[in-house]
C-alpha cells in the first residue's frame, strides 16, 4: 500500500517473499507508484530481490565471498590477490545494484591501459564475474550485469615465444644436470609447470613408456588437479623416457618410496616455482642465447606447436595438454594450423567453371 506520512514523503509498505514488512520513502507519490508497481511486478514474476540487500557494497559482499567460496587454497589465494589488486581497488565502494555493464567494459578498458596480459585481465574479469554471479545466487541481485558479448584483448596465445626443437636443445644444454630432465619433460609432454613439479615415482612408468597426471605440487603442497579433463594419462617419447631414467639414476637412486617426488632441489624437498624460475631458468634461458626470452609456460605451448606440425589432431592435443575442451586448444593455437580454406576455394572454383561451361555448351555458344 502507499501512503503519506506526516512529515510529507510518500511511503511504499509492503511484505517480503517471507512475510517479512518493509516499507520504502519517497519525495513525490509518482516515484512511490512506481516503486509499488515495480516490487508487486517483480514478486508475482518470482524475481525480487530486497533493494537493501543490493546496495552493499562489492567491497562487503566480495569479503564474504572469500570467505564462504569453496575452492582449493592456492585458488582462494589467487581470487583474493585479483580483489585487492585489480577489483575492489576500481569497483569495491560500488553498491552491488549499481554496478553496470558500462562499469564492467571500463574495467576492462582500465586493465588493459595498465599493460596486463590478456591472460591476466580474463582472470581478473572471470573473478568479478564470480563474486557477481554468487550474490546473483545468493538473492543480492536480480541478475548479472556483466555484458552478453564481452570482448577481451587477442589471447596471449599470439604473444607466446615457440621453441624449434634446436632452441630446446640449447636451453636443455644450458641448464644445470640436476634439472635438464624437467625441462625436457616439459618440452616433450606439454605438462604446466606444477603437474610436472608434482609429479611422483608412483605416476611413472616408464617401462610403458607413459606417466599419469592426477596431482599439481604448488605453494610446497600437493593438490588434486583441478579438473577431470587435467588428469590424464599420456605417453612418452623414448628422449623424454631416457632423460626420465637418467635423472632417476642420477639424483633419486635414494629415492625407495614409490611416491617420492621425481624432482627435488639439493635438499631433497619440492621445487618453488618462483625460485626454480630465478635460480635454474632464468640463467639457464640467457646462457642459450634464447631472445625473446621464454618462460617455461612456453614449453608448452612449443610442445603444442610441434603436435600440429607432425599432424595431430586438434582432439588428440587437446587431451594430451588437459583443456576441458577443444575449443580452448582452437583457441589458443588454432593460428598454427595448416590453412585448409584456400584448396577448397579452389575446388569450388572449379566447379563453377565446370558449370559456366556446360551452359554455355548447352546454348550453343562458343
């Protein structure tokens, strides 16, 4: 119902979804009608939602978000670095409802005048997206305002730096013995870095000449791979098989526990990813000569490239890297496959002038 109160706004009461009584003030009866008309609309189509609930802030609601969202440890981590860095620095002191799809393509306008990698401006835009979409389910929001067709910058995937097998060669060669293995295993598997760093003696095999991903080793703990389509069981080249043993003769003959890790440091314990990069890799990538330099994401992507050049199919690339679909290897390296367009032009050219002839044959032209 709407009436006027004595001091002259004009007020809106109305009960909740739960029964609950609410009321809402207004300086003129036009905006308290409207109001009225608006909440008795949204509550017969099923799709209110408490207007005070959306106005707190993204800043509030983002902070309970981490809190409650159940993902793995270096996953909450990286969510809240992408907040506190990139997010609630431009939108936190927004109100949820008033965030806009024009908020969301500044946004990303804003990222992307700050240099970031198209890489890294999707992940950022994929972390609002979830905190958005979980007040959306949590009754905050009536529905997302991200945009239908949100374009993002060209992927990364054109940026990367791809190894020829001789490149690798030389990086191998530059690399101290005690890890020249990992690089090759990751040049020759295409494994992310942290499935290889956590790879164990029990996920080997290497009479089968194979090895199975089911773990990442990240932050000096074990995880499960994220995903069903990450664990996977993959095959070996004999190089890649050889180095393997090499390494495990060399530098793990003490190793008896089935499940000890195939790559240490000097103290037997896992690698760091970001000291592995400044003490092995780094040193190792300006010793070969290698400009611009890679980093070893870039393995494999090489190894991605080297598939498609000996002809494999997009489907088998895309189980033997882990993508949850083929639309992601298309995506990424879909520039590198042979271009089958222009023969089939020229097929069809040819029956176009098979065609021309045959009319005017059948005219009785020349």
């Amino acid at each position: 119902s709407a009436g006027r109160r004595q001091n002259n706004p004009w007020q809106v009461r109305y009960a909740d979804p739960t029964g609950r009584g609410r009321a809402e003030s207004f300086p003129t009866m036009a905006r308290a009608k409207q109001f009225k008309a608006k909440v008795e609309h949204d509550q017969a189509a099923g799709t209110y939602v408490d207007p005070r609930l959306g106005a707190r802030t993204l800043r509030n609601w983002a902070t309970e978000w981490i809190g409650f969202n159940q993902v793995r440890p270096a996953t909450k981590a990286k969510n809240s670095s992408l907040l506190t860095n990139h997010i609630l620095p431009a939108l936190g002191g927004l109100p949820l409802a008033r965030i806009t799809e024009r908020d969301y393509l500044q946004f990303v306008a804003t990222l992307s005048d700050k240099g970031l990698s198209p890489a890294s401006i999707r992940s950022v835009v994929n972390t609002l997206t979830a905190v958005i979409n979980a007040a959306v389910v949590s009754g905050l929001l009536v529905k997302s305002p991200k945009p239908h067709r949100l374009r993002f910058p060209d992927n990364d995937a054109a940026e990367a730096v791809f190894l020829s097998h001789s490149e690798v060669a030389r990086l191998v060669d530059a690399t101290p013995e005690r890890h020249q293995a990992l690089v090759i295993l990751l040049a020759g598997t295409g494994l992310r870095w942290s499935e290889a760093a956590g790879l164990t003696r029990q996920r080997l095999d290497l009479m089968r000449k194979r090895l199975t991903v089911a773990e990442s080793y990240t932050d000096g703990r074990f995880q499960s791979v994220k995903n069903r389509a990450s664990r996977r069981t993959i095959g070996l080249a004999q190089s890649t098989t050889e180095a393997l043993a090499e390494h495990l003769r060399l530098f793990r003959s003490d190793a008896t526990d089935p499940g000890d890790m195939v790559f240490t440091g000097m103290q037997g314990r896992g690698l760091d990813d970001n000291h592995w990069r400044a003490r092995v890799w780094r040193p190792a990538v300006a010793r070969a000569g290698l400009d611009p330099a890679p980093t070893p994401h870039d393995l494999r992507h090489s190894h991605a490239a080297h598939l498609i050049a000996v002809g494999w199919h997009p489907k088998a690339i895309s189980a033997r890297l882990g993508h949850t679909s083929i639309t992601t290897t298309m995506d990424l390296y879909g520039h590198l496959f042979p271009d089958h367009e222009a023969p089939g032009l020229d097929r069809l050219d040819h029956v176009a002038q098979g065609s021309r002839v045959r009319t005017v044959y059948e005219s009785g032209g020349s």
